[in-house]
C-alpha cells in the first residue's frame, strides 16, 4: 500500500472539523486504517501512547533533604565543633579520651539520623503509591489497520490518525475523534478528566468554535475515560503527553517543582534564626568574658606586651561555650514534630489518603475550607436501588418494596418484605424481565471489590437481578448472553 503523508505539526482542532475533514488532516480511511508504514513513520515522529513517568529522587537526595532545615542544621553544626573540640583536646594534650567523652555529639547526630530515616520512609512511601496510580492505564486498544484487519494491540503503540474501536467497559486510550456510532448512542463517564457528575452524551456532529472547554467537545473521547454505553469507532488524534490528560501532568509535574514552605516550617524557620542570633551572642559573651584565663598581657609604658596565650585554657572555655550552646538547643523538636506529622499520616493514611510529604500533613491542618465536587470525591460514584413499586395482587394496587445496601456486590443487603411473598407474580416477572433485558452494563469482581462497567443505573438494576438469581435463574442467564 502507498504510504500516506505525515499530519501536520499545527495543533487541529478535530472536535470543531467534520469526520471528512479529519480524516483527509490524518491521511487515513475509516473503513482501511493506516498501513504499516504509515504506523513506523508516525511512531518514529510522535513517540509512543504513553505519559511520562517523572524519575523518582535518588534516596541520598532524598536524606539530603531532610537535613535542608535551619535548625537541624544548627545541631548538625553543634555536634561537628563538639566532636572537633574533643579530638582537639586529645591530639594537643595526647590524653586517652573514651567513650563517654562523644556521648553528646553521638546522641545528637543519632536523634538527627533517626529524624532522617523516618521522612525518607515515608516519602518513599508515597512516591510507590503514586507511581502506582500513574500504572493505571489502558493495556490494549482494538485497531484496525491494513485494509479492514481488527487487531488488538497494546495501547502505547497507537499513533495519531489509527481507527478505534471502543466498546461498552473500555477505557479511552488516547484523545480521539468520534467518527462512527455502531449504537444508537454512546455514553461516557469522564469525570476523573472534568468532574462532571453523570456520563456524557456523545455525538459526531462537530462543535461550531476551535476555542472550546473540554466538556463543549462533545464529539471528543479523552485519554482515561470510560465507555458506559453504547460502540463506536474513532480517530486517535492525540497520544502520550499531548492529551488532555498528559497535558493536567504536565503541570502538575510542573507545580511539583515549585518549593512553597507551609506555615509551619517558616516558623520553625524563624525561630531557628532568631535562636541562632541569641545563642551565638549569649555563647560569644560568655567565651569573651573569660579571655583573662587563657590571655594575658604585661603593661609597659602604657603599651599591652609579652603576651601569655594557652591554648589548653582557651579550648577549655570554648567547649563550655559550645556545651552551653547545645544544652540551649531543643534537640529533641525536630524528633517531636516529625514522630507528630508521621502519626498524622498514619491516621491519613488509615483513610485512603496519600501523603506525599510530611509537613503537609501540618498544611491541611491549617485549612479551613475546602471546595471539591461531589460526585467521586465525597461520594463513591455509585448507584443503588434503594425502593422499587410493582402493581398489587389486585386492580388500583401498588406494592412498595425497600431495598437495602448501597455496593455493587449482589450479597450487600436485600428486598425488604420479599420473604412474606414467596415466588414472583407475571407483574414482578415483568419487572425483572425489563432490568435484565434492557442492561448493556456488567458487574465484575476484582480482588474482592465490586465495580460497574457501564451505567451506574444499569448496574444498579442489574444487582437486583443478580441478587434474586434463585427466584429467575433463567433471566439472569439471558442478561448474561
């Protein structure tokens, strides 16, 4: 097959253009697909579907880090010149120091490194988590490439301008234009990408301006959403770091290398500078005032000579300096406030959250309001049935059935009243019929977790049927087929 040329470098706006138009920009046929050469030149210019994944810090980096605080770094300086003063005292004097004499640096240096491990841990901690969530996405997409040839590939080896085709259940694997509905409609669940509370109703008609939030491109499926309802068949317009989603990372990684202190460490900032004034000056004074006992001076004809110098003396005053400087200094906070913010994110940790760094802990701490939508984020996006009315046994009748449990695991709860009427009547049975039939979701278990594949509704209907499988085992297997 002839190679198609490249599409052009110029940002195209699909969602505002027309199926034709975007598929004379992408050189490709919906009903072909690209051919194998189109595919390895378009790999080879646009790279791989696949967001970049940022390089986690090296741990050295990481422990540097932990000492990047002014008051450890006063202790740090406290312990080195009390370590440096013993080994000064045992060279010039060849007196056998022991043990006992490093007991004050060791002890500082050991709640230092201590400080250190604990926030390493927990950094390490939180960037195997996130990690972890960045791995959730798409493993394959169908294609159909090679005059008509469906395959399934591994969803980063798609390139700009392959065909889709997505089904109820599948995760959108790149930014793509819908060019063919094979249902009546389709349906999208795309609040992880704008928030939006229910999924949204897809069409191919193109959207009258280039300039238009990403919740206006209603003929656009974005990179990470799901299918909840209906086929189709798309164009990948965009892949990797130039989809939407890849686009949200982007910043991301670039807000991540902004720096900001939270109040809590400026404090700690602040106080740390102001100690290190006062304790030097009042350390300074206090070595000063006993120079007489390490330096002298004769007076002759007004003049100070023949001065006396001991360096044993001056080393001496200097270590009750420096001993007077440490015991001033709270070693023990930074132990304090890392073991508190560690606990914190313990307890955040207990409830889902995951805590990147420790003094934000601190930072939330300090909020007073938060704005945040509802859907997905106080709530879990999920729908059950809560009470459903069938006709009575008799004509002007109703019956009211409460239902309970609010999952998606047939076992959570029941029907209310069900056991007082045995098996079901033609009105129950049409009931059934309808939510069984008239469902394109599922629901599968995944390491003990239920969730939906299509709509929310659906799947809450369809628990209902699954959940009484032993009054109308033969509609559950029909839904099924």
């Amino acid at each position: 097959m002839e190679s198609r040329e490249e599409p052009t470098k110029k940002p195209f706006p699909a969602w505002a253009r027309s199926v034709d138009q975007c598929m004379h920009e992408f050189r490709v046929d919906i009903s072909s697909g690209l051919s194998d050469v189109d595919v390895q030149k378009r790999r080879e210019k646009h790279g791989y579907n696949e967001l970049e994944k940022q390089k986690g810090k090296p741990t050295w980096k990481l422990v540097l880090e932990q000492f990047d605080d002014t008051l450890v770094k006063i202790l740090l300086l406290a312990a080195l010149v009390s370590f440096l003063l013993i080994l000064f005292e045992g060279n010039q004097f060849e007196t056998d120091i022991g043990l006992s004499a490093y007991v004050e640096p060791l002890v500082i240096l050991a709640i230092l490194v201590l400080n250190a491990l604990v926030g390493v841990w927990q950094e390490s901690n939180a960037e195997n988590a996130l990690q972890a969530l960045k791995d959730l996405q798409p493993d394959k997409a169908r294609v159909i490439r090679e005059d008509l040839m469906v395959s399934e590939i591994p969803a980063r080896e798609l390139v700009p301008g392959d065909i889709v085709e997505l089904k109820v259940g599948d995760k959108v694997p790149a930014d793509i234009r819908l060019a063919k509905l094979t249902t009546t409609t389709l349906r999208v669940e795309q609040s992880s990408l704008t928030g939006e509370s229910t999924a949204v109703l897809k069409t191919t008609s193109a959207t009258t301006s280039d300039d238009i939030e990403i919740q206006g491109k209603m003929c656009m499926l974005f990179s990470g959403t799901t299918i909840v309802n209906g086929n189709c068949v798309g164009i990948v317009t965009s892949i990797g770091m130039d989809t939407e989603i890849g686009k949200i990372q982007s910043q991301i990684q670039e807000a991540s290398m902004e720096d900001h202190d939270t109040p809590l460490k400026k404090k700690l900032d602040e106080f740390a500078e102001t100690l290190t004034i006062v304790i030097g000056s009042i350390c300074f004074f206090v070595w000063m005032i006993n120079y007489k006992n390490f330096l002298s001076w004769e007076m002759v004809n007004g003049y100070p000579s023949n001065f006396t110098f001991s360096i044993q003396k001056c080393t001496y005053y200097l270590k009750i300096a420096v001993a007077l400087a440490v015991a001033a200094i709270p070693e023990g906070l930074p132990a304090v406030i890392t073991t508190c913010l560690a606990l914190g994110t313990r307890k955040m940790a207990q409830k889902k959250a995951i805590v990147r760094k420790l003094p934000s802990v601190e930072t939330l701490g300090c909020t007073t309001v938060i704005c945040s939508d509802k859907t997905g984020t106080l709530t879990t996006n999920q729908m059950s049935v809560v009470e459903f009315v069938a006709n009575g046994h008799y004509p002007g009748s109703l019956r009211e059935y409460q239902v309970k449990g609010t999952t998606y695991d047939p076992k959570d709860g029941g029907i209310s009243g069900w056991h007082n009427e045995g098996q079901m009547d033609s009105n129950m049975q049409s009931i059934a019929e309808i939510a069984s039939l008239c469902n394109d979701s599922q629901v599968e278990c995944t390491l003990g977790q239920f969730r939906a594949i299509g709509m929310p509704t659906e799947a809450a209907l369809k628990v209902i049927i699954s959940g009484r499988r032993d009054f109308y085992p033969d509609l559950v297997e029909k839904s099924a087929r």
